[in-house]
C-alpha cells in the first residue's frame, strides 16, 4: 500500500503559474473509497516546497488503515525542481515509518526510523541529480521526459510515455531496491488525466491484480 501511496502525489506545475496551487483528491480502488488526500504547493522566486498530507476514510476504512505526510522543499534552476531536503512519516496498523533524506545534486543524508539494518545494494553517495517521489513528478510534468528518483527504499526512473485520448503514462524504468537483491516490483504502470486546469483530473496507478484510482474532488 505504501509504494501505491508513493505513487499518488502526482503534479503538473509551471512557475510561471501563480505560487500557490491546493487540491484535495480521493483515493478508491474496486469502486470504493478507500482514502482522502490534501495537497498544496507554494513558489516563491526560485524557492518551492511541497506538503501532502492523507489519511484512509469510507466505510470500509479498517481494512486500508493508514496516515502520512510527504514534505519537501528545494530549489528552481534552468526550469528543474531540485530537492534540498525530504520527510516522510508513514503510518499504518503494524508499524510507523519515517524517511528523512538531504540533497545537494548529491543525496548527502538518508535516515531512517527505526533505523535501516540491512547494507545499502546501491552507492547512495553517488547518486547524482535524483529527486524525492514528488519532485520527480513535477519535474516530469513540467516539460522533462524522465526523472531520477529515490524513495528511501528503492531507487528508479520515471519515463514519460503518451497513452490513449491525451493520457500520460509514466513508466517505473531501472528499478533497484536499496536494501534488499530482488528487484521484484508490481507497479505496472501510472495513467493520469488533465482537463483545463493545472492538476492532474484523474489518475490511475495499475499494480498486477488491481488499479487504484485517484480522483480530484
């Protein structure tokens, strides 16, 4: 369900836009409601930062148990969101999780609570120009055809592909977990809407065996 929720905050932005964008969405899979969303984004100059906030509702909210927020904040050069620094706290019925990572080109600091045992698979002091979950979206909607991205868990590109009636899809490419040798990985792909407006209308994350669906309201 995390990597689902991951996937979720996807944005369309362009800073010669006005600096202050807000959206609330809901989140359904199988036709039901399983969670809400709020989103903001504010520019000012060459300085952004982004806050999601999310917690599971419905009727049938027992059984998507789950509460986060995302928050970032970076720097505007040539036309590229770059982060300076991410946080996210992740919390569902059997454990609490809390990313927090620090970037200067380079990821500088990646920390996790509780604290990660396993050995890095990747050099993460070598990853250069990758992005928080976040930043990466934005960047491949504002104008970029691929993006570098680290979550805390696993590092990956998104590939900006047209699909059908206007549709974006976004392809997972060069998938590595960090802490672990498999590289299993059920997303399949990420299908989103836009109308006349900034955000995305509608967006759809399709896994193996089901699709979640992400719904301006």
């Amino acid at each position: 369900m995390n990597k689902l929720l991951v996937f979720l905050f996807i944005v369309v932005v362009n800073p010669s836009y006005a600096s202050n964008f807000n959206a609330e969405y809901k989140v359904s899979t199988t036709g039901i409601k399983i969670g809400h969303f709020s989103w903001s984004l504010n520019i000012d100059g060459n300085i952004y930062q982004t806050e999601i906030n999310l917690k599971n509702s419905g009727i049938f909210s027992p059984l998507y148990k789950f509460e986060g927020s995302y928050f970032s904040v970076g720097v505007i050069e040539n036309n590229i969101f770059k982060t300076k620094s991410y946080e996210q706290f992740w919390k569902t019925k059997k454990k609490t999780k809390i990313v927090k990572m620090i970037f200067d080109d380079y990821l500088i600091e990646l920390k996790q609570e509780p604290s990660e045992k396993e050995v890095a698979r990747v050099n993460l002091e070598g990853l250069y120009l990758y992005f928080d979950p976040i930043t990466s979206f934005i960047n491949i909607l504002n104008g970029e055809n691929d993006a570098k991205t680290i979550d805390g868990r696993r590092i990956y590109r998104f590939k900006k592909n047209k699909g059908e009636n206007e549709s974006i899809i976004l392809k997972i490419e060069d998938y590595i977990n960090i802490w672990a040798d498999h590289k299993r990985n059920d997303l399949k792909k990420i299908e989103f809407l836009i109308e006349d407006d900034l955000l995305p209308y509608e967006i759809l994350i399709h896994f193996k065996k089901r699709v979640f669906k992400l719904e301006r309201i």
